[in-house]
C-alpha cells in the first residue's frame, strides 16, 4: 500500500497582491499525475488546504475538482485535516458528501475521539488506519483557570497534546488488535497533526507563526507512540523529520510562500508499505513559478537583475536595498533596468527610506518584520505602562488575540 503525504497547500495565497492561481493549478495536476505514475492508495492532507478561512471561488474551484479527479483515480482514499489557517465549518460543510467518494475531512476535533480514527478498507479487508488529528485549538486543549500563569498555560496546553495524541493512538492500537485476532496482518498505523515540533525548522517570511498565542508550546516525538508505522504533520513549511525519527515528518509547503523560502526544495513524501516493511521516499516538486531574492547595493542589485535579463528569467523578484547611499527613486531605476523582460518586482524594502525611519521605532525595521507581540509591547512602552501591570495585560491581550485568531467566522 502507497500513502502520499502533503500538506500547507495555502489555496488562494498571493504574493504582495500577486495571485498565484497558476502555480496552485500546476501544482495540483503535477500531483494527479504524482498519484497515477505511482499508484498511491491513500492522499493524506495535513492541514492549512486553504490559505483563509473565507477561501475564494477560484480557490475552492481548484480544491473541488481536485478531489473530484482523484475519486476516478487508483487513490481509493484521501484523509484531509483542518490547519491554523482553515475554516474547519467550511472543510466540514460537505464532509457526508464527500465521504460518499472516500474522502474524510476532519476540519476540527470532534466530540468523540473515536471519530478521528478511520480505518480504511480495500474490498471490504482493512488496509490502514488514520488517526485523523486536525489542528488542536487552544480551547480542545485546556481550561481557563483565573490566576493561572504563563507557565501554567504552556503546562497545560503541552499535557492536553500529550493526552490527546495517546487517546486517539490508543483507540488506533485496540483496532489493530481486534483485526489482527481476525487474521487481518500488518495493518500501519498512521497518524496525522498540524502543529509545531521541538527543534522544527523555518525561514523568515514564510507565514508559520507561533500555534498558541503568547506561547512557545513545541512539542517532541514523545508524543507519538513508538508503535506509530507514520506521523504525517503540517504547519511547517520546511520538508524535514522530527529529531532523527524518519517516520516522523513534515512534508512542507508545495510553493514557496515567501522570498525566505525561494531557494528551498519542495517535497510530497511517498510512503510505501509491504507486508511490515516501509519505505519512505521524498519526491521533489517542481519550480512553477521561480522567486529571487536579491539584497545588497545599488550596483549588487542591478547586476543581478541584467544578470538575469540576460538569462531570459520569469522570476519574480524580492528586492533589499541595503546600499549606504539615500535613494528616492528606487522602485522607478528597477523598472527602467526591468523594461523588456519577464521579470517583475514583487517586493522593495529600503532600508535608508524616511518612510522606513518614520514608521519604526529601531532602526532597520518595518511594520512587516513585526508581529502582534512586538507592536503591544511598544504600546506599552510607548505609554510607560508600570511594570507591575504588564503581566496582566498580556494575558488579557494574548486571549484577545487568540480568540481573534481561532474565531470560525463561517460558523452559525
């Protein structure tokens, strides 16, 4: 049996303003013809399908025929999970209709645990079972207790993780038992998530923000029962295994989301099982539309851009001026040094610009290089808010924001 593992496709993501319908729509039928060339039985999606929790039709558009292809395909089964950046109302609105072609959506954590676990079946004989785990939201996690602190908010929210994980592992196990006792052999457990892992690696400007707001909660491999045959996760953008665990990964995103992520190789992960033994293969995925990321002077910067003309590039570029000299008109010299190509400019950041220094209280910064923590501690330092008082009102701040974050604004 083949299982085919991705995740964070982002549909409907642009790139500063930039829509990228093309590279989603090449993406997807490079993977149709992924799952054909190599007889994948089982597609598993480990979150962030959409980009937004209001997708847009084209975005929807693609994710539908997408799934409506691959029903006619060999892949018998597709397992899809919410992430972070999904609606789960949304993913769950046609979750009976599509069950009707094996397509199993798990957009949030159901009120039985036992309905995250879905056993898969080829002829009527059981071939794998999926512990279907979507992004855990903070409130499936834990209890709010008033004077709890930070850190007993990050205890918390590990244990419920911990907890979670070991219920639905252990639902899993006593399936594999019961078929077993039926003379139905090694059958894999796999387990999917969306979260962040101890050690986890990612780029600047590739969109992956902390999970719960205010909080470094990272978990390691522990979490997963050594008798797991594959752990299938999402969030990270980066393909890589958890610690030295080679059944343990990530796929990655399938497109660069950003310029920090333009020289990155892009990965689905293949995983074949046969009689007990599995093979793990990365298949890497092409380059649909090429970003370059050019920084340095004045000069550093203009001869790379006709270093490229002369290439004929399509790229679209990320600009940085770091040059010492003020410079007013940047973005016009680039367009004249771009007239004739293919190229366009995507992004400039000027690190000399009077807006630069207007809009930042340090110096090299930018509201884009701050997040939501950043600018409420400015607040409150702009306002001398008393020490005494900051613990509190980050708390307080931290739930606002949260709620914000994990609001299902598709929900009745």
């Amino acid at each position: 049996m083949k299982i085919l593992h991705t995740s964070d496709w982002h549909l409907g993501r642009s790139l500063y303003g930039r829509k990228r319908h093309d590279e989603f729509s090449a993406f997807l039928e490079w993977l149709y013809g992924i799952i054909a060339e190599n007889c994948v039985d089982v597609l598993l999606i480990a979150g962030d399908v959409f980009d937004s929790v209001t997708p847009g039709n084209s975005a929807q558009k693609l994710y539908y025929n997408f799934l409506s292809k691959i029903s006619g395909s060999c892949c018998r089964h597709a397992v899809i999970i919410g992430g972070n950046h999904d609606s789960p109302s949304f993913l769950n609105a046609p979750k009976e209709l599509l069950r009707a072609f094996n397509v199993y959506v798990i957009g949030d954590t159901p009120e039985n645990a036992e309905d995250e676990v879905l056993v898969l079946e080829n002829d009527e004989k059981p071939e794998a079972i999926v512990c279907a785990v979507p992004y855990l939201r903070d409130r499936d996690l834990r209890t709010v207790e008033p004077g709890e602190t930070i850190d007993d908010k990050n205890a918390k929210l590990v244990d419920g993780l911990k907890k979670h994980y070991e219920n639905v592992c252990t639902i899993a196990e006593n399936k594999r038992s019961e078929l077993e006792k039926k003379r139905f052999s090694h059958i894999p457990v796999i387990v999917t998530g969306h979260l962040f892992t101890s050690g986890g690696k990612t780029v600047d400007g590739d969109g992956v923000h902390e999970l719960y707001v205010g909080s470094l909660v990272h978990v390691g491999a522990e979490i997963f029962l050594s008798s797991i045959d594959y752990v299938a996760l999402g969030h990270l953008h980066i393909p890589q295994t958890v610690g030295e665990e080679e059944h343990i990964r990530y796929s990655g995103s399938p497109l660069p989301m950003g310029f920090g992520e333009a020289t990155q190789d892009k990965k689905v992960v293949l995983v074949e099982f046969n009689d007990g033994v599995r093979n793990i293969q990365e298949i890497t995925i092409p380059c649909f539309q090429k970003l370059v990321r050019i920084e340095g002077s004045l000069d550093d910067i203009s001869n790379k851009i006709n270093e490229l003309k002369l290439a004929n590039s399509s790229a679209w570029l990320g600009i940085e001026y770091t040059g010492q000299e003020v410079v007013g008109n940047l973005r016009e010299q680039f367009d004249e040094l771009l007239s004739g190509s293919k190229m366009e400019i995507r992004r400039i950041k000027n690190r000399q610009s009077i807006e630069r220094v207007i809009n930042s209280i340090h110096e090299n910064e930018v509201l884009d290089d701050l997040d939501t923590n950043d600018i409420f501690h400015r607040c409150l330092d702009a306002f001398d808010v008393p020490e005494e008082e900051r613990k509190e009102l980050t708390v307080s701040y931290n739930d606002i924001i949260r709620s914000l974050q994990e609001e299902d604004t598709n929900a009745e």
